[in-house]
C-alpha cells in the first residue's frame, strides 16, 4: 500500500505540494483530480521516484520508498510519464517487451513472451505489433505505452495523464481496459486525469487536489456533487445520475439549469456544454 506523509514541494518560491499527507487502497483504481497547476502530477511523480520531495516521506509496503534498490522497486511499481516518445525505430512489440526489463534482463523466455501477449491484448493492440510506432496515431501509441507498463507485470501502476490528447473513444476504451485489468487482476492503479466524468464513472475512489493541497478523498458518490464540484474547480454545475453513473456538466444556460438532457459523459445535449 501506498502511503504519503507531509509531502511538500517547492518549484522556486512557489509551493507545489502543501504538506499532503493520505493512502491509497489496493486493488482499486484511484483518480488524481483538481485544475492545472494543483499539484496531481508531482505528487505522482514523487510517489514514482522521478521527483524528490522538499519534505515528508512516502512509504510502498511500510517501508520507505527512497530504501529500495531500483531494481527492487521496478518489479513492484510500473510508471508511466505524462510525456513519452523514442527517438529510435521500434515496434509495437519491441517496446512492449522493454516493461519485462526488471525481469528478463533483456533475454526474454517463454514466460515473458506470454505475459507480453496478455499485455498487447488487453489494450488491443495484438493486430498492430509488428508495425512500427512512428506509424501509429497518437491514441494508438499511448496504448502501447500502457502496455509496456502492463508488461512489467507489477502489482501497482501509477499513470500521469494517459488520456491527454485522446479523443472521447480513445479515452473511454483505455479507461474501460484499465478497469477491466483491476477488476480481473486486482491489480492497484493510481492515476491522474482531467476528465472528473471518467473518474466517476470507472474509479473506487477519487482524491481531489487545489493549490498543492489535498482537498478530499472520497467515493464517486461523495465527489461528484454540485457544491464540492465548485469549491475545487471555482465552476458551476450540475450533477445527473446517468446508467448509474454520476455525470458533472457544467453549464451556463437556462436549459442545462432545468435538467436538459444529458448525454452519457459528453455533455449537454441542448447547448453543447462539454464535461469537466
């Protein structure tokens, strides 16, 4: 389990991460969310040893995760950057096979090879493995990349806006293949999105971040209401139960106020207002 004490984090002058402190369950997806700027990806970062904090501690297991060896560490924690290219010409596979690193040495057996196999299903991408990644889309080559991290095969994952620049079919496939890999594996994923709908729909929990503080932590359903939605976002808007789901539209016109109808995470219907 995943635990952060008193982070703090100063860029410069300014404060980043404001003495931060929670834990993260196993086995469930966790959603990072809050504006730009509130300090979701360098707590991630930290917590995946990218960053080092200003101060506090973060514990994986009870121990402190400074006191493990790399090696150590990469069989346990799979991260993946918010940004991520190669300069070299490789395939879908090739890169996939890099996440069995940690294990393989860079001499893969049988074993990795399967394991390889179950990683480039799950995220649908066995039909293209042996193109190139310059020849993929930019949807296309982030599902590779959460691929290569399936393929590291550890228990927890930690990804840092994986859905940025993806379309709403894109962004909706890879959060139901994450969801499935949970649910299946009971693997733990942390990660970060912009998009609260996405949180809502496919997260166990949601932590909520403003200015570099941590604002809640707390189920779908205690998140996505109206008056929390403002507090940390500084929006109006409404909130619809849609096939279960709690959906958040914000809006700034009479018919999204008297409950015009909602389209299932792509907004309102009647003036083309876009989820947060």
């Amino acid at each position: 389990m995943f635990e952060v004490k008193n982070i703090t984090k100063m860029y410069g002058a300014r404060k980043v991460l404001d003495d931060v402190s929670l834990s993260f369950k196993t086995g469930k997806i966790t959603s990072l969310v809050g504006a730009n700027g509130a300090g979701k990806s360098t707590l991630l970062s930290i917590m995946a040893r990218f960053l080092k904090q200003d101060s506090g501690d973060v514990f994986f297991e009870g121990k402190n995760i400074n006191n493990y060896k790399n090696v150590e560490i990469a069989k346990k924690i799979a991260s993946l950057r918010q940004s991520n290219s190669f300069n070299i010409r490789i395939s879908v596979r090739e890169l996939v096979a890099f996440g069995r690193f940690p294990h393989s040495k860079g001499r893969l057996k049988k074993e990795d090879e399967e394991i390889i196999d179950r990683a480039l299903e799950y995220m649908a991408i066995a039909s293209m493995q042996h193109k190139y990644i310059d020849q993929l889309s930019g949807g296309e080559r982030q599902r590779v990349f959460i691929a290569m991290i399936l393929a590291q095969d550890t228990d927890h994952i930690l990804l840092d806006e994986p859905l940025n620049n993806l379309d709403m079919k894109q962004s909706s496939s890879i959060m139901k293949n994450l969801r499935n890999i949970v649910d299946e594996t009971k693997k733990t994923i942390i990660i970060v999105v912009h998009d609260i709908n996405c949180a809502s729909c496919y997260s166990e929990e949601i932590v909520a971040m403003k200015q570099g503080k941590l604002m809640l932590q707390a189920t779908p359903n205690e998140f996505m209401k109206e008056e929390v939605i403002k507090e940390i976002f500084e929006v109006d808007c409404k909130i619809a139960d849609v096939g279960g789901n709690k959906i958040c539209v914000y809006h700034n016109c009479e018919n999204c106020a008297d409950g015009a109808e909602l389209e299932h995470t792509h907004g309102c219907a009647s003036c083309n207002d876009k989820p947060l």
